[in-house]
C-alpha cells in the first residue's frame, strides 16, 4: 500500500509540475505578444511589478487565478476571431 501511495503523489507532483510549466508558457507567449508593457500588464491585473517579473523567471508559481488575471490584461480572448 505504501508503494502505491507514494507512486500516486509523485503522479500528483509530475502532473503539477507540467501545468505548471505550460501556464509559465502561456504567460511568457501572453506577454510577449502583447503590445502592453509588463508595467501595463501589471497595473491591468493588479499583480505587483516584482510579482510579475517573479512569475516571468519561474521564480514563483503560476496559479490558475494569476494566469486568469494575466489573460484579462492582455485581452486576449477579445483578439481570437
């Protein structure tokens, strides 16, 4: 049982670890898309200037919410046609 536990949370860990990885990608394609600067994207979605570099560089984690707030900013679902 314990095999099987532990086989279960590093299948947790990989599976967060490559969401994680494809949000910092969304992210970093977002922003350098945009015609917005960082400094503008930061102030559209009230994520702090240092915060955003810190996503940027994979220095924090990306959550849901923050790529949710990054997308809102750059207006991306208003540019798909």
């Amino acid at each position: 049982m314990t095999d099987l536990v532990s086989c279960v949370f590093s299948d947790d860990d990989f599976v967060l670890a490559t969401l994680q990885a494809q949000m910092l990608a969304k992210v970093s394609r977002l922003v350098e898309a945009s015609s917005l600067s960082k400094e503008e994207i930061s102030k559209k979605s009230g994520i702090e200037p240092a915060r955003l570099d810190a996503l940027l560089e994979g220095k924090e984690k990306i959550s849901p919410f923050d790529l949710t707030k990054i997308i809102d900013a750059v207006a991306y679902f208003n540019q798909e046609s």
